[in-house]
C-alpha cells in the first residue's frame, strides 16, 4: 500500500489531487514516519509557504519544530489545493538552495498533502490584505476556522484580526504551547 494513503489522517478529507500517487522517501527528517496520524489536536493553523521553506532550510529552528509536530499530530494544519499548488511551486523553484531534487519536492508536497486538513476555500472577490497574493493563505484559514495563520511575513496579514484570526510567527505559536 502507498504509504501516503496509508497515512491518511482520520477525520476530514485528506488532500488528494494533483499530486497524489507519489511514493514519499526521506527528506530531512522533519516529515518522515507518516503512519498512525490522527488530528485530534486543539489548535488548528495555516502555514504560510514562507514556514514551510524555512522548516526545510534548517533543521533546527521553530519552524522545523512545527513540520516535527505536524508530523507528530501535534498541531492541525489545513491547506486548500491552491495553497498545495503554491508550496510545490515554491519548493520547487527553491530545491537547489534547499538541498532537494524534484522527487524531494514531490515528496514534501506529498506529506504535507497527507497531514493536513484539506478545507475548499473560493476566493472571496474583495481584497482585504496589502498583498493580493496572500489573499488565498487567508481565505483557507477563514474556511478551515483556523486559530491563527503562521508565517514569518506577519505585516502581511496584519486585516486578518478583524475576521478573529490570529497572525502568529512560529516562535510565538511554540511559545503559547508552552504556555
């Protein structure tokens, strides 16, 4: 069996779609082990690309830590297929500095599909941000009903408090686990 399937988080609909069918290997240890997840976790969160990236860039970091725990099932990540879309873009475009050939990218793309919460998110027509092309990172945490966005470029989403969302750095978001 596929070891994405088989990893398939219990509850909402994992991610499938355009990238589905790859067969995950190891990269860097954050995303591997993907058997037995369940998301039962309180806090729901959407990770910005830019957190994504850096977990990658070093395994030492908050960022890390939070590709460790969504691995773990310790924290609930939701995507919607365009913000999927934009992570494989993006890691690809940045596998060289990154240490990672495509079938690394691909298997990435391919975890972080089968850990997370797919929520469908349409675009609401009105730009509420600064920068249009976040737009979509805020509509998947409106339609997931996400705690809180998680993204190093927290300027960025500085309207989202006014739909009741909280904008946090990965630090932040460790801290308050803490807590």
């Amino acid at each position: 069996m596929d070891p994405v399937a088989r990893a398939a988080p219990r509850g909402p609909a994992p991610c499938r779609g355009p990238v589905a069918g790859r067969r995950p290997g190891r990269v860097r240890g954050a995303l591997d082990g993907l058997g037995g997840i369940t998301h039962n976790t309180a806090v729901r969160v959407v990770l910005d690309t830019n957190v994504i990236v850096a977990g990658l860039r070093s395994n030492r970091g908050a960022s890390h830590e939070l590709l460790r725990r969504l691995r773990d099932g310790r924290i609930e990540a939701a995507i919607t297929v365009t913000l999927l879309l934009e992570y494989e873009e993006v890691l690809g475009r940045e596998r060289e500095a990154l240490g990672l050939s495509l079938a690394d990218v691909a298997t990435v793309v391919d975890a972080l599909a089968a850990l997370s919460i797919r929520v469908p998110a349409g675009r609401s027509g009105r730009p509420r941000l600064a920068d249009p092309g976040d737009e979509h990172v805020l509509d998947a945490a409106l339609a997931a009903g996400a705690s809180a966005i998680v993204t190093h470029d927290v300027r960025h989403f500085r309207a989202a408090g006014s739909f009741g969302l909280r904008v946090l750095t990965p630090r932040q978001l460790l801290e308050e686990d803490r807590s």
